[in-house]
C-alpha cells in the first residue's frame, strides 16, 4: 500500500471516530410497533444514528420496499429473526433498501428474519454510493431467505471508500426450488478516473463473515468487476449450493494493492468452490482453511495473479464430486507474482488435483505438504507451467488416485527454477502414465527432481521431454516403483542439447518393462550423468537396465556405478557414446540380466571422434555379448577395461565384442577385464571378438585381459577377423585366455605399413580341443610388422602359432614363446609360417620353448615351419628349445621344416638352437636352396631322427652360400648332414660333433657337385656312423676339401668319392683317421694326414671331446675345455663393473682391482700385510730383537694381559 493511501485511510478513519462518537451522544430509540405501527414510518421520524427496536411480529413492506434512508441508523430486533420478519409481497422489489450511510440492520440477538416471498427478485437491496467510510454499512446476525429470488443482498453499483460488513447471517430459502440465485452481488459500473475501468469496488473495506448461506441456485457471493485497493475478508462462511456455480465469485480482479481473504469457510455443491478472476498489481489474495465439497468443475481457482501480487491457498480441504476438473486452480501468476498452495487436501477429481498453470515472467510458485486423491482416475495430481524466470516448488506433496501423470510440470521455459521433491505418487491401482512428467524445459531452465516416490506408473516414474539450451536438470534419490504389470520407463529424459545438463544420481526404479533411465540424445556441449541408480526390470525381463542415444558434438556422458538387473536385451545402452568430439564414461556398474540371459550387458554403436570409457563393470548373464562396442571410428577413442563379464551359464556368444577400429588415428583399448563362460554356442564365439578390422592409421589394444570360456569352450579367445590394415597398430599383450577350442587369438591381416604385437599372453585350450594358440591368418604384409614373443602357448593341437605371409618388407618376428602341444595327443607345429618371408621380408624366431610336437604317418609336423623365404628375404631361426614327442613315427616330422627354403638371394640363419625327439630330423630342407641364397647353420644341438640335417634329395644351387657349423648333431639313424646336388655354390661344414649311434654316414653329399661349386668339411668330429664323409660325385670345376676332421670314431670307412674320378678327386688332408678301418675309398687324397686328435683351439681338450672348442688362446679351462668367461660369459656377481672371471675379489666390490701383495687376491677380500715397526724404545734393524732385555719382554708380555 503506497503511503499516500496509507494517510487517506487514517484520515478517513479518524472522521469518522469522531462522528461517531457525535451520533451517539444524541441518538435515541425509536419503537415498533410501540412508537410507529410500521417500521418505515418510525424511519422517517428517525434521525441519524437513532436505534428502531422492532418487537415480533410480521411486517410487510411498502410497495417500493423498506427503504432505510437516515444514515447511520440502526434497525435491531427486539426478539430475534425467529419471531420479527420483514417481507416484501411486490414482485421486483426488495424487502429492504439501505439508502444511506452507516446504517446497521441486524445484531446479535437482535436480527430479523428478512423474507423475500418473490421469485426474482432481491432481499436486500445496498445503494452502493451510502457505503461509506465512517460506521460501517452493516448486515448482520439476520435470517435472509428467499423463494426462487434474485441476490440475497445486492450491492446496486461500485462502492467506492466504503466500509461494507455483511456476518452472521443465515441465508435460506421459504419456498420455490431454491433459496435465492446469488447470496450477495456487488454490482458495477465504470469508474469516472480514466486510469480506471469498471469497478464494483473501490477503495473499500467489505467483511462477509460467518454467515450460512444455503440452497443457493448460482453463486454465493459475486463480485461483478474490477476491485480497486480494497480489502475483502470472506471468511467462515458455510454456503450451500443445489446446482450453483460459485461459492464465491471474483468475476474480474481484485487490483492496486487489494486484499482478499477467503478463510474458514465451507463451499458445497457448486461448480466452483471459489473463483476469483484476477489478482493483480501488488494484491494479496488469501485463502485458507476453507472446506469446498460436491463441486463438479474447480474447487477452488484464482485467475490471474498478476504484478507482484501474491496469492496464498493452504489448508483447505476440497472434495469433488468425481467428475469435478481441478481441485486447486491458480491459473496464470504472472509478472513477480507468487502463489503458495500449501497443506492442502484434494479429492473427488477427474481432471486434476491442483493446477497451476501458467507461473510466468519472474514469478513463484510454491505447491507444498498437500494430499491430493482420487477415487475415479483424475488425470493429474499436480499440474504446473512454469515459463519466463519463474520459479516453482512442488515438495512434501502426497498424491495418488491419478490415470495420467501425479505431477506435471507442463513446460519449463526461458531461465525458470522447478523443484519437485519429497513428493509420493500412487498412481490408480489400473496404473498412471507418469508419476512426475517435466515437458520440454529448455532456455536456461534448472529443474530438480529429488527424493520423491512414485508407484503404480504404467509408462515413465519420472519423465522429462526435450531439454535444451542451458537448461540443468537434477534428478536424484527419486523411489519409483512401476504398476504391477509393468511400466515402460522408471526415468525418462527427451533430447538434451545446447549446453545443458541433466544428473540422475541414487534413484531406484523397479518394476520396468522396457527402460530404467532413458535418454533420447544428448548433443551440443550438453552433459548428462547417470550414476548410483538402482534399476530392476519386471520379472519378466525388461529391454534396457539404461539407454542413452547419443553424446555428440562436444558433449559428455556419464553412466557411473549404477545396478541394473533383470533387463533381457542390455543392461545400459548407449548408442552412440562419442560422437563428434563427444566423452563418454561408463564405468562401476553392476548389470545382471535374467537368468534367462540378455543380448547384451552394456551395448554401444560407435564411438566417432570423441572419447568413451567402459572401466570396472560388472556384467552377469548375457547371452549373447558382455560389452559390445560396434565402431570406433574417425579419431575416436574408446577404452574397456577392468570389467568383470560372466556370461550365462548356458554360455554366450562373446565377452566383449567391437566391430572395426577405422579412420584418423582411432583407437581401443580392451585391458584388465575378465570375462567368463562364453561360447557353447556351437561356433563363433570369444572372449574379444572384432568382426572387421583395425584400419586407417588406429590402434587396437587388448592386453592383461582374462578370457576363460565355458566348461563346453569357445571357438575362439580373441578374434579379430579383418586384423590390422593401412598404418595401424595391433597390440594383444598379457592376456590369460582358457577353454578355447579353436585358436586363442586369430587376427587376419597386418597389412600395408601396420604393427601387431602379441606378446605375453597365455593360451590354454579345452583339453584335447585347441588347435591353434596363435593364429594370424593372412600374417604381416607390405611394410608391416608382425611381434609374437613372449608367450606362453599350452596343449595346441594343430599349430602353436600360425602366420601366413611375411611379404614385401614385412618383418615376422616369433621370440621368446613357450609352446607346447596337447600332453596327451601333442601337437602338429609349434611355428607354421605359410607363405614366407618374401620379397625383402624378415621372419626370426628366437628363443622359443617348444614342446610336445606329435609323429603322424599321415600329416607332417615340425616345431618351426616355414612355407617360403623368397626373394631378397631373410629367416632367422636361433636359441630355441624344440622337442618332439620321441619315438613316435612321423611323415617329414621334423625340428624345423623349410618347405621352399631360400630362394632368390633369400637368407636362412638357424642357430643356437636345441631340437630333439623328431623323427625325421631336427632340420628338413624340402626344395632346393638356389639363386643367390644363404643358410647358416651354427652352433646348434640336434638330437635323434632319421636325420640331423636332411635335404631330401633337393639342392643347393646357382649361387647358393651354405654354412653348417660349430653344431652338436646326435643320435640320428641314417645321416648326420644329408647333402644333394651342389653347384655353383659355396659350402662350408666345419667344426660339427657329428654323433651317430650305428648310423650310415655323417655327412653324405647324395648328389653331384658341380658348376664350380665349392664344397669345403673341416675340423668336423664325426663318430658312431658307419661312413665319415660321402660324396656322390665331383663334376668339372667343382671341388670337395675335406680337412682336419677326426674320424677315429667311424666304424668303416673315413671318407668315400663315390664315382672316383681322378680328375676331381676330394682334397682329404690333414685329417685324424685313428682306429677307422678304412681311411678312403676312391679317389680321396689323404696325405698330411694327422697323428693326433685336432684339438684346434690348443687347450688340451681334443676337439671331440671338446665343450667349447674355441676357448682362446692361454685361457684356464676344465676338464670339458671350457675356459672361465666361456662359461660365464656376462657375470658380474657383485656389480662393480669388472666381470667374474676376471674379478680378483669376485664377491665384494672392487672395480680398482687392489692387491698389494701381488697374491691374485684383491685387497677387498684379504687383509694387507703388516709394515715394519717404527723405530723408538727398541732398536731398528736386522737382528735387533736378539738384543732386547729381558725386563722390556716383560713389560710387554704384562702390558697385553692387562689389555685383555
């Protein structure tokens, strides 16, 4: 109220104490029938402020009514309403006309019973411009009934600075249908000021208080237009209606700083309880503790509460009659207004218990503590709009009984508040579409969702549309509970874009039968986290614990430790969780899908450009993919890792699943999870499983995974079928893979410029089941790289680790493995290359463990295989352990089998290595070794075979560059080095230990040599054979040396040419024949011939005998002829940089290497010499002890007793 009104009101006021007081120091009593036989006579002989007491009886008024025209009169009974009635017999006219200031009619004890015997027309009758301030115009403690008649009390036109009391009334009806049409109306008119329309009330105080007003046809009490800075209090009022339409009825608004108080009253059987059309510009509407019943459409509405206004609505109790539209209904609060409706009770609705539906333009809205129930399906419990800044709180609220929605908050829009919290929602027991639905909130909104319950839902517990453009949504501790039979959704959330957010944290949803938490998108730099949810799917199964579409264009998601269960197609969703720069992390959630199984435990479509992160889930009982990531694509970034998967116990399909790495730089990394019980699917199935490939410059990585397949197996560990292409990287590193029956890992290509790289893992198959540890079914190609090392491969059946092509400048390298066939039936290869290195390709395998290599008469078998070495290749084959199963007979089981050996200046390198337990040899060389090509065989222990080396009738030709030395070949049955055809080649056998046990020969060249081959043999030690050295033939240039080697251990014959021609007899001088029987045959030169055994390396160990037959010269050696640093070669025990052997003081460190005394011994491990005592009390020099005196002995001998 401005201060100005202020000041006017108390002016007023003070006038009319004043008057007042003047009145009644001169007003008298005026008696009826004892001073005037009628009532409007004793009036006209009245002055102002007289009293007229009326004694009982029954007065009937004139025709024009009974016109009350002396101001501040008093019209009293003297006996009550019961026994005095005034009543009017004219049609149209009221019984009473108050047509002046401060009249009073009516008082406690002191009423009339007013009776209007006309149908249409009015009881009393107020002259609006006698309203004045001063007395109040007053009606009260009267009986007004009526007989089908208009308005109980009619206020004739606007009262303007007026005071109007109208309390402790009963209005009812003597006749008719009804009492009367409307209990009081206050008519209008327009205003003079052009500031103001029309009016029907201004600046005024009206008090309608206690009265009783029953059987009423239309309204109880009616305001025709605008109420301008007044103060109205309609307050404990009981107003009956029959088939009305208002309890009370603000037709217009209450405007300019006006007051409405409607409190305490009791409003049935009308359409509307209360209506009021407007509060507007500062006005305070109040209704309070008002009991509203049987109204069919709104209990209680407020239209309008506009310009800071407040409209206040607690504590009433309102009861439909079932088919009423809303209980509570603050229609628009406008323009900083604010509305409170608050301890409520709302019942018997069928469209909505309270309904607030416009909250705009900086405005409040606050809706707390109220109960709101339905017995016959009202659409809404709680309906809101909030829009343009505004702010609405819905808290503490208890609903239930409602087919659509318990709350909605209809629109949300452009910089609103929304806090709906700690409400309970019971949908119908025939279910509710949603138990708190949001629509569309979007500019710059922020909504909170939290602590409510919601049960009985039968579509979404929580449902938010459309949520865009700076809009933030918290949604957390929310109980949703679906209807019996199932909801579709616990939470539900549209598209959420435009830099808003949305965070769902510590709900539970139950009972859901497609969705726990829904999210349609998330795009533009908006945000959305879901995390510490409980989620349970019906019984029956639901499709998705949670689904999130998309996270796109700089956007971020996040799915965090939430529990979904009984879900039957995935436990979280997530379409696209990176795209276009998006970031995604779904990590800590426990799925569990029905025990029935589930497609998928967590399921996305394609990570595209942004980043994603599956970190430590738990997923059990999918059954057909634990976590399935389809693409990562176009620089995109993805990481699983640390989840625990445990497929159904029928088995599944894979354990995590991605269908291809591609394009600019992309990558996945799949590390530290552990996935259990796939396969069992009778095919196709693994632990990792990629369906395409790694292309494009990307990156693959699955590392320190576990894989363990069901007790039934899977086909497959680790799968990738398309491998790594076009500049990508591959890395499967320190995986445990078990119960695979197919291959362990299996990758197709590394191809144009790409790198894989396998290294320790391990593989263990379902026994006697797997038939490949490591299978890389086109191997590395064009520039690529291809790392197997470090393995551990257990109980193949076929190959331990295949490899097809290492081609054009790839290099294959297959290091450090341990591989062992299956213990009971063994395995085929240990190392199968199938088709190279070739054209300047490199293939190594280095320092492999291989074991359990099976004999087939049928099939070959080999510890290393390899198809081609072709072109400009290389291969190189050293320091690897390589068994067969001994004694098992075998087709071409070999060591190692080279099906084409070197060709076209190609290189073989085998060396170092340790191969026994074959039965054909410990190296097979299928095809001729030829153009331009090398092999170096060197220091290698064969052991047992047909063969040691074995050519199989093939040869080394055109160009070839052979070496086999410094090898231990043992224990073979025919031919320590089986030779064919040499031409145009240079070979050279030297320092072997050749050792048969009754074999045939040692070496034994089957074929001709020619084309100016060189073939030299030296300084080999050949025992047990039956022939040393055989040679078929010798040709034109060609020649054989066969130098320095100790035959004393040959049975027959030393060296044999076969054909004999002396034109190209072998050079055989200077070797040891000992006890041969038969030095040569054919033409064999044998001068020089030795009369010792070689012992090359002059330590004094022959070098038959001889471990280390390269010790050099002057160094210690033991009994085998092995020096010191030949046995420990690197050691350096106390790390002081000087090597143990030549260490003086190996255990302690030393690296000055100190010794005093010259003894070998380091100073650090022996105690210097003492010096020579200085010269003093005893003399110096040779001899001098002799002369010491007895006495200083003495002394000294004493002085070391009292030290000790």
């Amino acid at each position: 109220m401005s201060r100005t009104h202020t000041k006017l009101v108390q002016a007023i006021c003070m006038t009319a104490v004043v008057s007042t007081l003047a009145s009644a120091a001169r007003a008298v009593d005026i008696n009826v029938p004892g001073d005037f036989a009628t009532i409007q006579a004793a009036v006209a002989a009245a002055s102002a402020g007289d009293r007229i007491l009326v004694g009982p009886n029954t007065y009937t008024t004139p025709a024009g009514g009974l016109v009350l025209n002396v101001s501040n009169l008093q019209l009293l009974s003297t006996a009550g309403s019961a026994t005095t009635i005034i009543e009017n017999n004219t049609a149209g006219m009221p019984v009473i006309i108050i047509a002046a200031p401060g009249v009073i009619v009516g008082d406690v004890g002191q009423g009339f019973h007013i009776r209007q015997l006309q149908a249409a027309s009015d009881a009393i009758e107020v002259q609006a411009d006698q309203v004045k301030f001063g007395v109040p115009t007053t009606i009260q403690s009267n009986r007004i009934s009526g007989n089908d008649s208009d308005d109980g009390i009619y206020v004739d036109d606007f009262i303007e600075a007026g005071l109007f009391i109208v309390q402790n009334n009963t209005f009812d009806r003597n006749g008719g249908t009804y009492s009367f049409y409307r209990g009081v109306y206050f008519d209008s008119s327009d205003h003079p000021s052009t500031n103001v329309s029309t009016v029907c009330l201004y600046d005024s105080n009206v008090d309608i208080l206690n009265n009783t007003l029953n059987d009423i046809d239309e309204d109880g009490f009616y305001f025709d237009d605008d109420v301008y800075k007044c103060n109205v209090n309609i307050n404990n009022n009981t107003v009956m209606g029959l088939t009305g339409y208002c309890g009370v009825y603000g037709t217009d608004v209450f405007d300019i700083f006006s007051t409405l108080n409607i409190n305490g009253n009791t409003f049935d059987a009308f359409s509307y309880g209360i209506y009021v059309y407007g509060i507007y510009s500062h006005g305070t509407c109040t209704i309070n503790n008002n009991t509203v019943t049987d109204f069919d459409s709104d209990g209680i509405e407020v239209d309008y509460i506009y310009y800071q206004s407040t409209c206040t609505i607690n504590n009433n109790t309102v009861t439909g009659d079932g088919t009423a539209g809303e209980g509570i209904y603050p229609y628009d609060t406008d323009y900083a207004s604010t509305t409170t409706v608050s301890g409520n009770t709302v019942s018997g609705i069928d469209y909505c218990g309270i309904y607030a539906y416009y909250n705009y333009y900086g405005s409040t809205v606050v809706i707390t503590d109220n109960t709101v129930s339905s017995s016959t399906m009202m659409d809404y419990g709680i309906f809101v709009d909030t829009e343009y800044g505004s702010n609405t709180t819905i808290t503490g609220n208890t609903i239930s009984g409602f087919d659509y929605a318990g709350i909605d908050e209809y629109y949300p829009y452009a910089g609103c508040t929304v806090n709906i919290s700690n409400n309970t929602c019971t949908a119908d027991n025939g279910g509710g579409d949603y138990g708190i639905y949001v629509e569309d909130p979007e500019y710059g909104n922020t909504v909170t969702v939290n602590n409510n319950t919601a049960s009985n839902f039968d579509y979404a517990g929580i449902y938010f549309g459309d949520s865009y453009d700076n809009t933030h949504i918290t949604c957390n501790n929310n109980m949703l509970t679906a209807l019996p039979t199932g909801g579709d959704y616990g939470i539900y959330l549209g598209d959420l874009y435009e830099y808003s957010t949305a965070t769902f944290d510590m709900n539970t949803a139950t009972g859901f039968d497609y969705c726990g938490i829904y999210n349609d998108d998330c795009y533009y730099t908006s945000d959305i986290t879901i995390t510490n949810n409980t989620l349970t799917g019906i019984s029956s199964g639901a499709d998705y614990g949670i689904y999130v579409y998309e996270t796109a264009e700089g956007s971020d998601g996040t799915v965090n430790n939430n529990t979904c269960t009984n879900f039957d197609y995935a436990g979280i969703y997530y379409e696209y969780p990176s795209y276009e720069a998006g970031v995604a992390w779904i990590n800590g959630n426990s799925l569990t899908a029905l025990s029935t199984g589930a497609d998928y435990g967590i399921y996305s479509y394609e990570v595209y450009t942004g980043q994603a992160t599956y970190d430590g889930n738990t997923i059990t009982n999918p059954d057909y993919c634990g976590i399935m990531l389809e693409y990562v694509d176009y620089g995109g970034s993805a990481t699983i890792s640390n989840n625990t998967v445990t497929m159904n116990t029928s088995g599944g399909d894979y354990g995590i699943y991605n269908y291809e790495v591609y394009e600019a730089g992309a990558s996945l990394n799949v590390t530290g999870n552990t996935v259990t019980n796939y396969g069992n699917m009778g095919g196709g199935e693994a632990g990792f499983w990629q369906d395409d490939y790694t292309e494009y410059g990307s990156r693959l990585n699955v590392s320190n995974n576990t894989f363990t397949a069901h007790t039934n197996g899977s086909e497959y560990g680790i799968y990738s079928d398309g491998g790594m292409s076009d500049g990508c990287k591959g890395f499967f590193m320190n995986n445990v893979v078990e119960g695979y029956t197919y291959a362990g890992l299996y990758f197709y290509y590394t191809y144009d410029g790409s790198e894989t790289t396998v290294t320790g893992n391990t593989f263990t198959p379902l026994a006697n089941m797997g038939d490949y540890g490591i299978l890389s079914d086109d191997g590395a190609e064009y520039g690529s790289t291809l790392n197997i090392s470090n393995n551990t491969i257990n109980s193949f059946t076929d190959t331990g680790i295949y490899y097809y092509y290492s081609y054009d400048g790839s290099h294959v390298a297959v290091n450090y493995n341990t591989i062992n066939g299956d213990p009971n039936a063994g395995g085929y290869y240990g190392i199968y290359g199938d088709d190279g290195p070739e054209y300047g390709s490199t293939f190594e395998a280095i320092g492999n463990s291989i074991g359990g290599i099976l004999g087939d008469v049928a099939n070959d078998s080999a510890g290393i295989y390899t198809y081609y070495i072709y072109d400009g290749s290389q291969a190189t084959i050293c320091d690897n352990f390589i068994r067969g199963r001994t004694g098992e007979p075998g087709l071409y089981m070999s060591g190692l089998y080279f099906y084409y050996p070197p060709e076209y200046g190609s290189t073989l390198t085998i060396c170092n290595n340790d191969i026994a337990g074959f039965w054909d040899a410990s190296v097979y060389l299928y095809d001729d070794v030829e153009y331009g090509s090398s092999f170096h065989i060197t220091n290698n222990k064969f052991d047992g075979g047909r063969f040691g080396i074995w050519t199989d009738g093939y040869d080394w030709i055109e160009g070839t560059d052979g070496s086999i030395t410094g090898n231990t070949i043992s224990n073979f049955s025919e031919v320590g080095i089986d030779a064919n055809a040499i031409w145009g080649s240079i070979i050279d056998i030297a320092n072997n230990r050749i050792q048969g046990n009754g074999s045939m020969a040692g070496v034994d060249i089957q074929d001709l040599v020619d084309g100016a081959a060189e073939v030299t043999i030296r300084n080999n030690c050949i025992t047990g054979v039956d022939t040393g050295v055989e040679v078929e033939d010798i040709m034109d240039t060609a020649f054989v040396n066969v130098n320095g080697n100790d035959f004393d251990g040959v049975a027959t014959t030393g060296i044999v040419n076969v054909m004999g021609l002396a034109a190209n007899a072998i050079d055989g001088t200077g070797n040891f024949f000992g006890a041969v029987p038969t030095k040569a045959t054919g033409e064999v030169d044998i001068s020089g011939e030795l009369g010792s055994a070689p012992d090359n390396d002059g330590d004094g160990v022959i070098d038959c005998d001889d471990a280390c037959p390269e010790t050099a010269s002057g160094d210690d050696v033991d009994a085998d002829g092995c020096s010191c640093i030949q046995l420990n070669p690197t050691g350096d025990a106390d790390g002081d940089g000087v090597l143990d052997c030549n260490d003086n003081c190996p255990n302690v460190a030393n690296a000055d290497q100190a010794d005093s005394d010259g003894d070998g011994v380091g100073d650090a491990c022996s105690a210097a010499p003492p010096g020579p005592p200085p010269c003093g009390l005893l003399p110096c020099g040779p001899g001098t002890m002799m002369a010491m005196p007895f006495a200083l002995l003495g002394i000294l001998v004493m002085g070391r007793r009292r030290v000790r």
